[in-house]
C-alpha cells in the first residue's frame, strides 16, 4: 500500500463543509471524508508551523524532539517518518514544504556533506525531496527571509513572470493602478492576484505532485504539503470574488475575554497581529480571501483525486488530509494561532484507508481524542511494520479505521508552545527558558500551564464551547484544576529519551552478561545454573602458582 500524506498550512478545522461550514463548499475533500473516517477531536502538538511540523515527521512532541520554534534546526540523529518507513521497504518523498532547519553544525560534527545521501536526508527531514518550497519568499533590507533557492520562483520565470522574486510581486500581490499592491497589507485582500490562476502556488505544487504520481513506484510514501491558506491572505480570480463580508462568521469572541485576561492571553491579544483582526474591516477582507483560498485549494484535490481514481492509484494508497494548525481570523481578539484555543489547536484530520477491513467506517467521524503524532505510528502499521514506541511518541490509528475499539486509548492530549523568540516573552518580562506554554485537555476540561510563575488558565469545554470564561482562579475548580496537573505530571514523567533501546531490546539484555561469563557476588556458584560456571570448572591444565619453598 502508498501513503499519501496531505498537509495544508493554517487550514482551520472547521473551514470544511463536511465540518459544518455554513458558506464554504468544499465537496472534494468531502468525497474524501465520505470515503474514510474525519477525526473531530484531533490536536496539534503545537500551535507554530515548524514545531508542529516536526512532530508530525517525528511522532514525537515538540519537547522531544526539541525544535520548538521555526528556524530552531532538528537534531541531527533525531528518527524520522522517513527513516521508519525506509526500513520497511518504503519510499519516503516531499513534495512541498518541511519548514525544517537543518542541523548545519550537527552534520559537520558528524562529518556529513549537505549534498550526500545521508545529509540530504537529514537535512530535509529525513525525506527525499521531489521539490522542497516553503513558500515564504520575502525579501526585506536584510535580504531573504529564506536563503534557499525558491523552485517556484524559477517555475514562474519560465512562465514569462519577470523580476527576481515573482512569489512577491505577482503570486501574493494584486495591481493598484500601475502600482504593485502586495498581500502582506490587509487592504488588499479583496483584490485578484496578478497571476494566472494556473500558475499560482496550489495548481503549481498540484501539478509537481502528478508529475510525481505518474513515476513512483509502490510502495511509497509522498508527503504533499501546501502552503496556503496561509498568509499572504491573497487569491487569484475568480477565487478572489466567490465570497464576501456576508460570508464572514460573526467572530467568536467575547468583551468577557478583555475583562480581566491571563497576562500571556493579554499580551498576544495586545500584539500588532491581536490588534489588527480585532477590527472588523480586516476580518471582512481577509477572510473571503482565506476561503478563496481554502476553494481553491478543494478544487485542486478534485484534479488530485481525478487521477488516482482514472490510474487505479486510489484503491492500494492511503489518504491522510490534515493541517499543521489553525488560524484565529479574529475569534478571542487573536489572529495567526500561537495559544490553545480551539480555532489555533484543532486541525482537520481525515484518513482514508483502502483496504476492505476499513470499509464498515467509510463515512464515519471520530471524536476520539487524537494526538498529530498518531500519525506516524499509523503509517508505520499501514507499511507493515510494528510502531517501535520507544521512539515513537503516538498512537496507530488502525483500530479506529478497522471499526475496533483500541485498548486503554488516551485520556488526554498535549499541546506545547514556546514563544521565547518573541516581543511577548518581554512584555512578559519572563526569561527565554520560562517562556513556554503546555496545553492538557480531556474531553472536558482544557487547561493552560506557563511557565515563569503564571496562575493556569481553564476553560470548562462542555457548558463554555466557546472558551469565554477563564476558570483558572476559580475557588470552585481547584480539584479540576488538580487532575489535569496531575495529567500534565503524567506526561512530563513519559519515558521520552531512551530512543535507542526498545523494551524488547531491553528484556533481552537481561541476564545477557551471565551467560556471557561475567558471574559476581556469587559465593560458591550454585546459586546459577552449572552452565554458567562450566567455563570455570575442571582440572587444573598447567600450575604458575609458586608454592612455600619458592619452586
């Protein structure tokens, strides 16, 4: 069986029609969801694209794995999906984008060239790239944001985009008279990319993904990875006019919020992202350019899934559609993702499994709660392998597609944010070791931990969905507030390092040195079978003892 392995960037759960979308009409991935099983419940292990990213290829959490922020490098050595599943006879490819950085001074210690076999893995993420494109080609008096050669940027030269950085200038901005109106500047939202709708970055990396499909050899694994729907919040026509401010949802937030805010909450409420989205005129641009994008976006797995359908692909490949994160568009006063709430923490997950054993859950959800670094322990199963859990921090997700019921599933899942490399860690006045957020919810409750000396948030998820009111003072809510501390202690207890001993490694260690002759604190050796000590029984072959008189 192949794996493909969907991701969008800042896809949003609930911007889905099969999840309830009141305006945006998304059939294709709906058709997929009709096919498998969409997860309600599924989680993030964090809420910032690199770091989330990295549990996903991992199946470990962010403090695991340590690369808690973009731009912080993955350790060399560290195992990924790729190395799991090579060792199982599959394939691993990305088509798009990590958002990895490379250990540069790993793999010199380590003696590794960038540019062999071994490095380029770990310097991708442990796959092997088709086309690698993170799609953030700014560009700035410092220079670019992303130093690597942009393969789009190079694709839009050949198709007659001139400059040198047609992402910029053409893909993420629009036309304002004779001037250039770029995406990064809400007030431009509403208008069509200067580009033809073929030729933006979706269709593009569509296109880059069939290119790959129509050459892989099974089994495989292929990560496609977009980068919208996120920012620059910009879309080409027609997309760019399928919706309007009547298609805005009311935002979900609350004046009982603003009223007396945890001072993290208040300090991301109060950054320049909080303060732009909490006004209504950037809501009613930005959005219907986010779900034009979100459209665009379902139209391209319409052409995708055309053609696993008309090459057979689509019966021996599975399907995984998710997101890294979400995105605010103004609910809680917030924009980007960054803290817990739903809107930021929760992702689409659907998973579509061929096999027959799955067929009785075609067209079901789940509300189980779901961790992203299931994932990984899923494709593992999926290529046949066993999850080796001393390295992989997740759950398969085979029971739940095979209508079975897993064994003790979890009770509560785990997000972590560190936001030491940003201004809020100073308004806090906090250190960069304190600044760090951790997330424990059951299906209940959802509390908030910080570092550096902050009371807990809590929100009470069955009579407060919306996540209004804070409970994290509450006199009322303390033995609450005690359980899911008691969770969280659970958790930071986990068995997280020992990465290169299995249990069964281990089990078989044990007893290991007797039958290999080291035999101590034995005071005559029957207290060990006689096949330990045969090796030092018999007669005596030669005597170097000297004896009393010297001879």
């Amino acid at each position: 069986m192949n794996i493909l392995f969907i991701m969008f960037d800042q896809l949003r759960f609930d911007y889905l029609s099969c999840a309830g979308h009141p305006h945006l009409h998304t059939p294709n991935i709906d058709a997929l969801a009709a096919k498998g099983v969409r997860f309600t419940r599924a989680y993030a292990q964090s809420t910032i694209c690199g770091a989330s990213r990295m549990s996903f290829y991992t199946g470990r959490y962010t403090s695991s794995h340590g690369a808690q922020w973009n731009g912080f490098p993955l350790r060399v050595g560290e195992v990924t999906l790729g190395d799991h599943l090579r060792k199982l006879g599959m394939d691993c490819w990305l088509v798009g984008k990590t958002h990895m950085k490379a250990d540069a001074e790993g793999l010199e210690r380590l003696g590794l060239a960038p540019d062999s076999l071994i490095g380029a893995r770990q310097a991708e993420c442990g796959f092997d790239a088709w086309v690698r494109d993170d799609g953030l080609w700014a560009e700035g008096p410092d220079g670019f944001y992303d130093a690597k050669r942009s393969p789009y940027n190079e694709y839009l030269k050949t198709r007659g985009y001139d400059g040198s950085n047609p992402w910029a200038d053409y893909a993420n901005a629009g036309v304002a008279g004779e001037e250039i109106a770029s995406g990064w500047f809400f007030d431009n939202a509403d208008k069509p990319a200067n580009i033809r709708e073929e030729d933006s970055e979706t269709p593009w990396l569509t296109g880059e993904a069939l290119r790959f499909l129509a050459q892989a050899q099974a089994p495989f694994c292929c990560h496609l990875s977009y980068i919208k729907p996120h920012w620059p919040y910009i879309v080409p026509a027609p997309y760019h006019a399928l919706y309007g401010a009547n298609h805005v949802p009311a935002a979900v937030r609350s004046e009982v919020e603003r009223a007396d805010p945890h001072p993290v909450y208040a300090a991301f409420m109060g950054n320049r992202i909080g303060q732009a989205f909490e006004r209504e005129e950037v809501r009613r641009k930005v959005i219907p350019a986010y779900m034009g994008l979100v459209k665009q976006a379902d139209d391209q797995m319409g052409r995708l899934f055309a053609y696993l359908e008309e090459s057979g692909r689509m019966r021996d490949t599975m399907i995984v559609l998710t997101s890294d994160h979400g995105d605010y568009l103004g609910d809680h006063w917030l924009g980007e993702k960054d803290l817990f709430h739903d809107p930021s923490v929760k992702i689409p997950l659907i998973v579509y499994d061929p096999r027959p054993e799955a067929d009785a859950t075609r067209g079901t959800t789940c509300d189980a709660l779901v961790e992203s670094i299931d994932l990984a322990a899923t494709f593992v199963e999926a290529a046949g392998g066993s999850v080796p859990d001393h390295i992989i921090e997740g759950r398969s997700l085979r029971p739940f597609l095979h209508g079975e019921t897993p064994s003790a599933w979890r009770d509560f899942v785990i997000s972590e944010y560190d936001y030491s490399v940003t201004p809020m860690c100073r308004t806090l006045g906090v250190s960069s070791r304190d600044a760090r957020l951790f997330m424990v919810a059951d299906r209940r409750w959802k509390l908030i931990h910080a570092e550096g000396g902050f009371r807990p948030m809590l929100f009470d998820l069955e009579t407060d969905p919306e996540e209004f009111r804070d409970l994290g003072d509450s006199p009322d809510h303390g033995e609450v507030r005690a359980k899911l501390y008691a969770h969280l202690a659970a958790w930071g207890r986990r068995m997280s390092q020992r990465v290169t001993r299995s249990d069964a490694d281990i089990e078989a260690m044990r007893g290991r040195s007797l039958r290999r002759g080291i035999l101590p604190f034995l005071q005559d050796g029957r207290e060990v079978p006689d096949e330990l000590t045969a090796k030092y029984r018999g007669p005596v072959r030669q005597r170097h003892l000297v004896d009393d008189e010297g001879r």
